[in-house]
C-alpha cells in the first residue's frame, strides 16, 4: 500500500484531539468514559473536542443500551471514520516529514 499523501492537519493537531484520534486508530470504538479517563479531561472538555471532531466528519458516536449494567444506562460509542482515519495517517505523515526537516516551504532556502 502507498503511504499517505502528508497533509498537515490544524483541527486533529490540537494536543487532546491528537490524542483522541491517536486513542481511536486500532480499535473499533472506544466508550466515552474510556476516553475520558485516558485523556484525564471532564466529560465537558471531552464533549467539546469530539464535536468538533464529529462536524469534521473525523468520528462518529453512537449510542447503546448495555445489557451488561442492571440499570440500563445508554453507553456512547466513538468510532474513527474512515474519513477521520485518513485524516489522521496523512497528519502523522506530516508530522514525520516535519521532524525528519524535509518539509520546505516557498521562501525558505536549505542552508547545506
């Protein structure tokens, strides 16, 4: 497979969004409260990055009703989209560029 074309990416690049997108890479999805206890962040700070990740169209979050709780609660549901994915790959590709000082811009010269 090629690898992804880098494209430096604002939205993901936000530390907990990163971090968000980095937690949902190799899984199906992840509960709301794992993620929220990984990234040691309030349900609202949680809330807010995931929706600006969700009207980007990088996640998606649905809802279940865990048979597994003697109370019925509604668990939320967060998926990297496809579209999300390809977002993120292309980011780290960036970032890799970026560190390993390959990224020129116009304007700059290499100095050897």
């Amino acid at each position: 497979m090629r690898p992804p074309e880098p494209k430096f990416d604002e939205l993901i690049h936000f530390p907990a969004r990163l971090r968000i997108c980095g937690l949902l890479r190799n899984v199906d999805a992840l509960a709301f409260r794992t993620l929220e206890a990984a990234l040691e962040l309030p349900a609202s700070q949680v809330s807010r990055h995931l929706k600006a990740l969700t009207e980007a169209g990088y996640v998606s979050i649905s809802k279940t009703t865990s048979a597994e709780r003697a109370d019925a609660r509604r668990v939320a549901w967060v998926r990297l989209t496809p579209v999300g994915q390809q977002a993120l790959e292309r980011h780290m590709a960036a970032l890799a560029r970026i560190a390993q000082g390959q990224e020129e811009r116009e304007g700059f010269k290499r100095i050897h």
